[in-house]
C-alpha cells in the first residue's frame, strides 16, 4: 500500500480504496464483519481518549504539545477514521452522503436564529458544535 501523494486529495472514496486493498492483502476480511470493525473502532476511540485524559482543557492548535505528541494524536485519529470509514463501507452506508444529510438535519434542528439568541440569553454554549 502507497502513501498518498502530497497533491493527491483524500477522499472518503479514496480511504475505502486504500483500506479494501490493505485488507485483501493481508486476507482480513474475514475479520472484518460489522461487529469487529465497531469494537475496534471503540478500542481506538479509547486510544485517542487516553491522549487526553490528563490534559484538561487544550487550547486550538495544541501550540504546548511537542511534535512527538501531535504525530501520536494523528496517528490515533487516522486510526480512528480508517475504522469508521471500514465500517461505513461494510454496512453499505455511503458516509459522505450520510454526513451530509447529517449536517442538514442539525441546520433544521439547531437553526441559527434560535441558537444565537438562546446561547446569548443562557451565556452558554452548551449547543456550540454539537451534531
């Protein structure tokens, strides 16, 4: 398997072809049933937890991070992302079109006139980036 190119976008499309071909060369698919993908995909959400269980609050850009830990966080997100994006493919979903669909059900829900008002009234932003 090749890394991407620098100029090469990455797709989700891309990603699912990336990871298919890994695992058919390696003859993993046998393991790769909707179950093991998602119970691997909560055992590297739990990797990428353990990341910053003992930070507390970690401002924009992780400018006190060292290079060594930024490295380790973009390795266990791709982790992360690679098993969703497994999962998605196996089950048939197509996630681009389902985190579409997504964003536009939480416009309907979370509409901006509501939130700003309420958020300004509460001084909260217990709703700020929720999906």
């Amino acid at each position: 398997m090749t890394g991407a190119q620098e100029c090469e976008s990455v797709t989700l499309d891309l990603l699912k072809k990336k990871m298919t071909e890994f695992a058919k060369e390696r003859d993993w698919q046998q393991f790769h049933s909707p179950r093991n993908l998602l119970l691997a995909l909560v055992g590297e959400v739990g990797e990428l937890s353990e990341i910053f269980q003992w930070k507390g609050e970690v401002p924009k850009g992780l400018p006190d991070w060292t290079e060594e830990e930024k490295v380790h966080l973009g390795e266990e997100l791709s982790d992360v992302l690679l098993y969703l994006v497994q999962l998605s493919d196996i089950c048939g979903i197509d996630l681009g079109k389902a985190a579409l669909r997504k964003v536009q059900l939480n416009a309907l829900k979370y509409p901006v006139s509501n939130e700003r008002s309420q958020a300004s009234i509460n001084g909260s932003h217990s709703q700020a980036g929720r999906f």
